[in-house]
C-alpha cells in the first residue's frame, strides 16, 4: 500500500484537521498546547474515518475514491483494525486520561450511528437529510471543543488571558459553520454515488446549485462570526485571525466550482485548512508580529 492510498482510505486530511484544531483551540483557551489531546483526536477521528470508508463501499467505488477496491477486498480486516484500535485504546486513554472517556464514547456512539444502521428503521445518521452534516460537525464539537474542556475541568485549568466563555462560544460558532460547510463541498463532491446510495444530501435533495450557495453562505457566515465577535470585544486578535481561513477557502471555492471541482480540490481546501493552522504555530513559535494583538 502506497502513501497515497493509506492517506485516502484513513482520510488523513480530516484527521489532521481535527488533530491540529485540537492543538489549536486548547492553546487558545489556555496558552498550552495539549499535544496528547490532539494525539487522541487524531487516532479517535482515524477510527471513524476507517471504519466509514468499510461502510460506504456502494458510494466510494461509484465516486472512484481512491483506495475503494482495496478496502472493498479486505473489509472484515478493515472493520477488525478499527474495531482493536477503538476498544484498545479507549482502556489505555482511560488510565491516562479518564476525564475523556465519557466524551469518547459518545463520540464513537455518534460515529457508530453514523456509520451503521442503528437508528430505528435501521437507518443511518448519513442517510437523514441534514442530520448528516450536523452528526459530523458535532463530532468535531465533541472532540476539539469537548475534550479540552474536560481536560481543563479535571486539571483546574483556567482560560487564558483574554479568553472566556464568550470567546469560547464564538469560537465554536465559528468552527461549526465553517466545518458544515466542507461537508456541503465534500457532498458536492460525492454527488453521483451518494445519489446511487440513497444519501440524501444537499446537493442530492435540491441540486448542485443550491448546494453551492448553501456551502457559500456557511463560509460567510463563520467569517461573520468572528468579525462580530472582533468588533463587540469579546474575542482575542489571535483568534480573529482565523477569518482567513473561510475568506481564502471562499475564493478558492468560487475558482474551483468555475473550472469544475474535483475531488483533488475537495481535499486540497482541507490541507490547505490543516496548512494554514500548521502555520498559525510556526508564526506563534517564532514570536512574529500580531501574535498578541493588530500589527498595526
């Protein structure tokens, strides 16, 4: 297996979202950077992420994913990786870390009906019209905003100057509207075999446009966010920052849909995303202007 297909299959540009989101986020709120956290959000969004791609075979192989035909022939293998990475690591994490426990299980519990036919009917979260994108922001709600709040709950850790419960909910305002909105592209994407699969997304219930001006509007609104959150006083310079993610993604977005978006473009918005916090600490370690405030 090549670095390419084991990227795809673990879809490791979520994963590196998350992780760094993570990093991110728990440095916002408490000038600490909480690198086993986001180590367990990596592995935690890995599992989730794997398991799905032994799910959504029908979907995957009509979209080409890359890695499909791979999974497809060693799926009971693929659920069993997941399934021991999962239980394993949730006895580990609990010595180590027992404040997150509860909230990884609900986590896995999410993903789980996301994933499976577990919801009475035997449905799947995935197939409920816009349940779908709102299982997925919630699992990003749980692990980047939630476990770092356990975390600091069981430490007694305090917000870091110049955050506060404000800052926190606009901070999650604006991540949640900002990842729905990938979702959106993401299905924009997956179109033709969420269609064959019965997926009822966006972009399959009202058509490809609407879909498009939906993802639009989320990326303007998660920019709004935070600009609010700016000019009322109640968010950090170092966190408003962060409205060049949704300005650069729309405008890339709006190129993208102009020549016709691709699945490269999907996943390139989401290491661009993963790049732009990477480069959010390489520009904190080395003490750069507008750190801690305007540079200006």
């Amino acid at each position: 297996m090549n670095a390419a297909i084991f990227a795809s299959i673990g879809r490791l540009h979520i994963v590196a979202i998350a992780g760094l989101g993570t990093l991110t986020f728990g440095w916002l709120m408490t000038g600490q950077r909480p690198w086993l956290l986001a180590a367990v959000v990596c592995l935690d969004w890995f599992i989730v992420n794997l398991l799905n791609r032994a799910v959504d075979l029908q979907e995957d192989l009509a979209n080409g994913i890359t890695g499909s035909e791979l999974v497809a022939s060693h799926r009971g293998r693929v659920v069993i990786a997941g399934a021991g990475l999962l239980f394993g690591s949730l006895a580990v994490m609990h010595v180590i870390m027992p404040a997150i426990t509860p909230l990884r299980l609900a986590y896995h519990s999410l993903g789980a009906a996301y994933n499976w036919p577990l919801l009475p009917g035997k449905t799947r979260l995935k197939t409920v019209y816009a349940a779908k994108n709102l299982a997925s922001a919630l699992g990003f709600m749980i692990t980047l905003f939630g476990y770092n709040l356990a975390q600091m709950s069981a430490a007694n850790t305090p917000f870091a100057a110049g955050f506060g419960w404000p800052a926190l909910a606009i901070s999650a305002a604006f991540f949640l509207l900002f990842e729905v909105s990938w979702e959106v592209i993401y299905d924009l994407r997956d179109a033709p075999g969420d269609r064959a699969a019965g997926v009822r997304t966006f972009a399959v219930v009202h058509g490809e446009e609407v879909a498009m001006r939906i993802a639009d509007m989320l990326m303007i609104a998660s920019a709004a966010a935070l600009l609010a959150g700016w000019l009322a006083d109640v968010i950090p310079w170092r966190l408003f920052v962060m409205i060049a993610a949704p300005v650069l993604q729309f405008a890339l977005f709006r190129r993208f849909v102009a020549q016709g978006l691709t699945a490269a473009h999907v996943i390139g918005l989401t290491w661009l995303g993963a790049g732009l916090l990477a480069a959010y600490h390489g520009w904190i370690a080395l003490g750069l202007p507008g750190v801690s405030g305007p540079p200006f």
